[in-house]
C-alpha cells in the first residue's frame, strides 16, 4: 500500500462478477477495509483498500493466475480498484463535510471525498501539507494493519483458583507466540526470548511488533513493555474485564489472538425476572369471547433477581448488592465470576417483589428478547427480563406445546379412518383451540389437511357455529368433504346471488348451522353481516390469501371474532417474511408486535442479512403455533400411501355459466326437435362445448382472448401449479383436447417464466423422446402438459409426484392409465393425483356416477360419452343443466 500505488492503467471485467468481485465483496461485507490516500498522475485521491489477516492468505493466494510478481501486483490493484469501488457504491450519498468545503480542512476534505462522486482532493491545496498528510495516512494504515507475518501474539487470561467469593484476587495475562500456518503450535513468550521456541526466526520481531500493538490498543497492559522480556502480567478483574469487554475486538482485528476463560461465552449476569403464575384476571373471559386463554389475557406475575436461571435468595443478593457498592467489576458468585453494575444491581434489588399484570403477549415476546413488559424504573431498556411460568404459558415459553398433546384417533362421528400423523394433526388443533390460541396447520400438499381440520369439529364441538372461508375454486371441495367425512354436520354456504344481504333477517338466526362455508371474495363485501355472528372458530384456508394485511379481504378477516381461529395452508410464507407477520396477527393478535416491530427485528436481519440468531428466534416465537409436515418425512411417507386421489370442485365464473346456459337451452330445443343419428350427433357435440366451457370460454370460443381470471377450473390450475413448482415437484397435467392445451402451454410460459413441455398427436417420436429425457433431468422443465390420448400410454415418466387431469375422460381405466405414467416402477414417492370437476355441471353429474359405482361405470360409459346421447330429452335435462347458484363464482 505504498505511494507508488497506481489506480489507473486496470480494466476490470464488466461480463458478470468476476473471482476478484466476488472476493472485494467479501471484504467489504466484513467491513474489512481502511480508507487511505494515494498519489497518482492526476492528484491525490482517497481510496479504500482491503484489510487482509494473516488468515485470508489463501484467499488472495486462490486469486493468483501464476506466482510471478507482476501477477502479485495485478491481483493486488484489481482488489483494490473493486474494493473501492464497492464501498462509494455502499457509502453513495452520505457525507462527512459539516461546513463549507473551502473551509475544511485537510483531513476533512480526504473524509469527504471517500464517499463524495470525485475521490480526488482539491488540486488548489498546499502540496507540502497534501504530502505530510499522506504520509501520516500511510503511517496510520500500516500501523493498525494486519500484515502476513509467520507468527502472532496470544494473550491468555488466566483467572485464580478460588475456595471464596473474592472479588479482589489477582488474575494473570500470559503472553504466548501461535504459529500462524500451524494454529496447534502454540508456545509460551519466555521460550521465544531464550531461543529455544520452534519458531522462525522471526518470531522475536513478530513478538515485538505484537506486543507494541497490545500497548497501543490496550493501555491497560502497558505494564508488560515495563519488563525485559514481558511473559505475564498480574492484573486485577476489572482490568481483566475492561480488556475483553472494551478491547477485544480491536486487538482481534490488529493480529491478536485472545484465549478467554470458557464461561466468557456464555457468561452469566444478574438480571431481573418475572414468575407468571398463570392466573386469569379477566373472569377466563378475553377479548376472543372464548372460554380458552387468550393473548390479550391478563397474567399476574413477581418480579424476582436471578443468576444462571436459579433464583437468587434475599441474602446472596444484599452481598452482591454490597460488593458492588465498593467496585463495579467482576465479582466471584457461586463458583464463577460475574459482571456487576452497580447502578443496575440496585435497580433490580428494588424491584425484587413488586407484583404486576400483563398480557401473555407481552410476557411472551419479553421471554423471546422482544420489546414486551413494561420495566421498573431503573432498569434500561437494553436489559431484557427473563420470564419463567407455569401452566399453558410455562408449555408456550418453554417450547414443549407440541410435546404436551395427545393425539385424537377417530372422534365420534367422524367417516373415516385417520392416518398416525393426522391424530397428532388433530390432537394439536383441538389442544390450541381450547387455549384459545390460533393454529396454522401447514401441512405439505396431500397430507389432508381438510381431513384434520373435519376431525376437528368433531372432537372440539363448541356452540357456537364454525365459518369456513376459502377460494372460491374449493367452495365444492369443502361441501362434499364435510359429507363425505362428517355427515352428521349441519353446512351451509353462503355465496352466489341468492345469497342473505344486510338487512336481512338476522344472519345468526337464519344461518342456523354447525359450518359455514363462504370465499374471500364474499368476506369482504358482506363483512358488516358476517361480523354479527359470533363465530365460534373461524377457519382460513388456503390462508396465504391474507399474506398482504392491507388488502380489504385480510382487513375483513381481521373484523371477525371467533374463539378459535385455525389457518390451513401449504405456504405459510411464500416470498416475504411479513406475510408470516399478516397470517400470524390474524391468529394470535399481537404475538410478533407491530408490522414495524417485526419489520426491524426479523424482517430486515433475515431477509437482508441472513441474520440466523434472528432466524432462531422467529422459529422459537411462532414454532408453538405452526405445525409443518412434509411428504420428504421418513416418519410422514410411512404413513401414506402410494397414490392419493382427490377430486377438485371448482366453481364457474358468471361468464362461464352465461355461456354453458345458452349452449345447454339451444341443445335442449334441437335435441327435442330430432331423432336418430342427427340427434345423437347434435348431443355429443353439444357435450363437448359444456365441457370446453367447463374448461374456459376462451377455449369453447377460439378467440385468443387472455385466459386469466375467467375459468374457476383454470384458478384451480394456477393454485396447484403454484404450490407444486414451488416445493420444487413435477406435475403431469393431462387433457383431452389438443387446443386447450396449445392455450395451457401458451399460459404456463408467461405466468412461470418457463415454457412446459408440451406433447400431443403431432408430436415426432424423436421429440417426444426428448421431451421424457428432459423431464426426468432435475432441472428440467417442471411443467408437463399432455394429450391424454397421446401421452396416456407407454411413458415413464416418475419424475412427477403429481398429477393434474385437467379435463375427465370419464373412463376410470383410461385416466388410470394416464395417472400410472408417474405412479409406475421406480417412482420413490407418493403421487397426488388431482382430478378437476366444474361444480353444478355435466362434469359434476358423471363424476358423481363414476365415484358411487366406478365397477359399473367402467363398462357403461367405457366408449367414452356416447351413452350421454341415448338419454331422453328430460333425462338430458337432468344431467347437463346448470345447477346451484350459489357455487357461481364472483368475478
């Protein structure tokens, strides 16, 4: 870092970052550099350099193309030219100048110009004085930096061997010489200043220079360059704690090692503590309305002194408290030694036995390091109380919820058989719903979430109604799995035109219902009406829907009281971490603080700086009331089976049903006005327009219009894509029409950013050859689209773990075919396989026959949809009409 330093004849590569960028970034992310000056043909201009240890020679060293000197001094300027480059693009903006630039002076001007556009230094200002300040810079650079020196200097702190809590006895600072490339080899000074150390020759210097920069950065050992070969030095504990609290950081930067006693780490210090004895005072009645404790609950609890996690008694603390009035400093407690301030020590023994109230939420976020209990006085805010309690909350605050549940197989009432995994699914639920604590069941895709949440109505019966809110595209799927599992259970649902507006008769009275079902959509145009009832659990699923807590829908959701609140979702965060924040103030209020709160505690460490302590934390605040399971689970897929089914309801759009009504009432009148073969023609061809509609109206139209936001069955589609390519799985989406896919394929491209692979009849086998290799690759395509006449047989293709039949065949042996292209010989996981069915439509009608006599349907309709073409005219009516309005979606 010389004078002679030239910044001007490098060309640093633009095509991407290059080794020594990224290496530069690595400095200045570890704040690893000094600002300096250098003299150049065009003036003087500031500059940042990087600060390399002894440790980062095999970092620069991997840099070096040969071992020449000119490629030493290559590698050193191009780090240099991006080092500083990085830190004016870091430091843009800020300045240092507090008066005019002509009337500052030197030094200042040189601060100035480390961030300012131009890093030159005036040409107007004295030469001399420009050289002496470079020259001091230098000095001052060389003195606190690091250099590659063979060997270094450690300091071992070396506290006494006490029988008695004596705070006065001496401790010992030893000097000792490490050997840089072997770190094992460690020696003591004195074998240095008598030759006999196994160290370079340089090991007297190196020790000199340490021990020159132990006395200039801690003064406090000044005294070992009083002795002629200094080896160790007696100081007292407050030296010793002056010295590693204050310097240890300068001294590690400048070269020195440090051996600290083992317990520095996870030194103990005095602090105040709060005992929650769990009792309510609010009559077991919080603001949730429920019987079950609450986070706005009020808890009583004790202020006591604690050391260690062990209470201090009234005796150990008046002779603590009496220590530190002689001296601040390291005081010998109970066999080790402890930092005391005297000031604080007082403040806590005043406090000791105050009583107070508090909500969980306070005592909770207090017990995690998190701004929560209001402090006596005396006592700063920097000092977080530790709380301790008993009870549900001592389960919260020491993280043993989960262990404390017992798992609920099959309650009374219940249609089915429950899965290992799912009774603990349930047992969890219910356990948290009679605390009146909110639960995000995020469970992985498949593990039957709705299944749980059912199992949960049951054994966690209350009075009160449950409400059920969900997309529109699932508002089927729920109806016929709270049949199909619960049909004891009273459902209504509350969506589509007819259903009850304000004004109305009392929503409660008329809604007399054990669940009600309703959209986001319609939460948040009928929020005044469904505030009225006083819910007894409210159930958000797919709840990445109130991700954003601005939207009117999370704002209406947020509006409803229930006393016991349960989040279903696949994805409780998917890109931000304040989505986590919006879905957790739904459930429990006030658990993770203020949006502002959480946004300078977790958000920006995680998000910004990888911060993993933040990470740990967050885990710890919201791990009691988040349970996630994944199909990867050695203890999960055991309980699975091999293949899961399930069909998915989807809802028509107000212009899908207007044009799958038009096609129905024109079929009706010329099926009625003919016969024979022109009749049975005019019908199969009529089926398949219903179902392009089902499909999308763009599809039944051939218009190239744009297909977002006007198929209920391609919103279906989006939610289940998302969620596959983001946990990483492959998907195989499986049609009978060649033109739905060509607009699917079209889709998929823009809104993934990828195109899908796409096969269908005119597809050349050495292309479809292709497309199966590239499928299997793991970073291929994720995305399948196939033509179930072309791609239903003779593929293997068990890189998907899903399949998406987008439209029905309604032959069970074909779409099983279809479905065994993944779920086949060699498939090492389970395959979820999703069948799509447009709700209150033909679809609906033949899916419903299939399912009840699948043995029988195979053989009826196992040509196809021909037999659709023998029925009556009423008949017909029956199975193709448009049916309950409610299911329409809302636009």
């Amino acid at each position: 870092m010389g004078s002679t330093r030239s910044t001007t004849a490098l060309v640093v590569d633009t095509q991407g970052p290059t080794r020594v960028e990224m290496t530069a970034q690595w400095f200045v992310d570890a704040l690893r550099v000094v600002p300096g000056a250098v003299r150049t043909p065009d003036g003087v201009r500031s500059m940042w350099w990087p600060l390399p240890a002894a440790s980062d020679r095999e970092l620069i060293r991997a840099l070096l193309v040969d071992g020449t000197e000119a490629a030493h001094r290559g590698v050193a300027e191009q780090l240099t030219v991006a080092v500083d480059e990085l830190m004016r693009v870091r430091l843009a903006g800020r300045t240092v100048l507090a008066k005019k630039p002509a009337k500052n002076s030197i030094a200042e001007q040189w601060l100035a110009s480390l961030t300012a556009a131009s890093p030159f230094l005036p040409a107007s200002l004295p030469e001399a004085k420009v050289d002496a300040f470079v020259d001091s810079i230098e000095g001052w650079v060389r003195s606190g930096c690091v250099t590659a020196t063979r060997t270094r200097v450690v300091l071992r702190f070396e506290e006494p061997s006490l029988e008695t809590d004596d705070s006065n006895t001496t401790w010992t600072v030893r000097v000792l010489m490490q050997d840089v490339e072997e770190a094992s080899l460690i020696v003591e000074a004195a074998q240095v200043w008598e030759g006999s150390a196994p160290l370079p020759a340089s090991a007297v210097a190196d020790l000199l220079t340490g021990l020159g920069r132990v006395a200039q950065l801690a003064p406090e050992l000044r005294p070992l360059l009083d002795e002629a070969a200094p080896s160790l030095l007696a100081v007292s504990p407050d030296v010793v704690l002056g010295v590693i609290r204050d310097r240890s950081v300068s001294l590690t930067e400048a070269g020195i090692g440090l051996q600290l006693p083992g317990w520095w780490s996870a030194r103990q210090r005095v602090r105040l503590r709060a005992k929650a004895t769990s009792k309510r005072s609010t009559g077991g009645q919080g603001k949730s309305g429920g019987a079950g404790f609450g986070f706005d609950d009020l808890v009583s609890f004790t202020w006591e002194a604690a050391l260690g996690g062990r209470r201090l008694t009234k005796a150990e603390l008046a002779s603590l408290t009496k220590s530190a009035a002689a001296k601040a400093g390291l005081v010998h407690v109970r066999g080790e030694w402890v930092e005391i301030d005297p000031a604080e020590l007082a403040a806590i023994a005043n406090a000791v036995g105050q009583t107070g109230l508090a909500s969980a939420a306070d005592l909770l976020r207090t017990s995690m390091g998190l701004p929560g209990l209001a402090l006596p006085a005396g006592i700063g805010d920097a000092e977080t109380p530790e709380v301790i309690a008993s009870g549900w909350l001592g389960d919260l605050l020491d993280d043993a919820l989960h262990a404390t549940i017992e798992p609920i197989d099959n309650p009374p009432g219940f249609e089915g058989v429950l899965r290992a995994y799912q009774s603990r699914g349930v047992g969890w639920l219910a356990f948290l719903g009679r605390l009146g604590l909110g639960a995000c069941l995020a469970d992985d895709m498949g593990l039957g979430k709705t299944a749980q949440l059912i199992a949960t109505l049951l054994a966690d019966s209350i009075d009160a109604p449950t409400l059920v809110v969900c997309p529109v595209s699932v508002l089927g799927n729920w109806q016929r799995e709270l049949e199909r599992f619960a049909p004891t259970l009273r459902v209504k649902v509350h969506h589509g035109p007819d259903r009850l507006r304000a004004g109305d008769q009392p929503f409660a009275e008329r809604a007399s219902a054990d669940v009600v079902l309703t959209s986001y959509a319609i939460v948040a145009r009928d929020t005044q009406l469904l505030a009225e009832v006083p819910w007894g659990r409210l159930v958000l699923d797919e709840a990445q829907q109130v991700k954003n807590a601005g939207t009117a829908q999370s704002k209406a959701i947020r509006a409803l009281g229930a006393s016991r609140r349960i989040a279903l979702t696949g994805t409780p965060v998917e890109n931000r971490l304040s989505e986590l924040w919006s879905l957790m103030h739904v459930l429990n209020p006030g658990l993770l603080g203020t949006r502002t709160d959480f946004t300078r505690r977790f958000a920006t460490p995680i998000e910004s700086n990888q911060d993993q302590e933040a990470v740990a934390l967050l885990k710890r605040i919201t791990g009691p009331f988040i349970l996630r399971r994944l199909k990867s689970d050695r203890s999960i897929i055991t309980d699975l089976p091999d293949k899961i089914e399930q069909t998915e309801h989807c809802a028509m759009t107000k212009e899908q049903a207007s044009v799958y009504k038009a096609i129905v009432d024109d079929l009706l009148e010329q099926a009625d006005a003919s016969d024979g073969m022109a009749r049975r023609g005019l019908v199969l061809a009529g089926i398949s327009k219903l179902k392009q509609v089902c499909n999308h109206p763009a599809h039944f139209a051939r218009d190239g219009s744009s297909l977002a936001g006007r198929s209920g069955k391609l919103n279906r589609i989006e939610e289940l894509l998302d969620e596959i390519v983001a946990a990483g799985d492959k998907v195989l989406c499986f049609t009978q029409f060649a033109e739905w896919g060509e607009l699917l394929a079209a889709h998929f491209t823009r809104r993934y950013g990828r195109a899908p692979l796409w096969l269908h009849g005119g597809t050349r086998k050495n292309k479809r050859d292709d497309m199966v290799e590239a499928f299997g690759q793991a970073d291929g395509p994720p995305i399948f689209v196939l033509s179930i006449k072309a791609g239903g047989t003779g593929l293997n293709l068990t890189a998907a773990s899903h399949v998406i039949h987008l439209d029905r065949w309604w032959n069970p042996a074909v779409e099983d075919q279809a479905t065994d292209r993944a779920y086949r010989i060699g498939q090492q996981r389970t395959v979820l396989v999703h069948k799509l069915v447009t709700m209150g439509t033909i679809e609906e009608r033949i899916d419903a026959m299939i399912s009840s006599k699948r043995a029988l349907a195979a053989s009826v309709v196992g040509t196809g949809e021909e037999w659709i073409s023998e029925l009556s005219t009423d008949e017909l009516r029956d199975v193709i009409s448009l049916r309950d309005a409610s299911l329409i979606g809302v636009d």
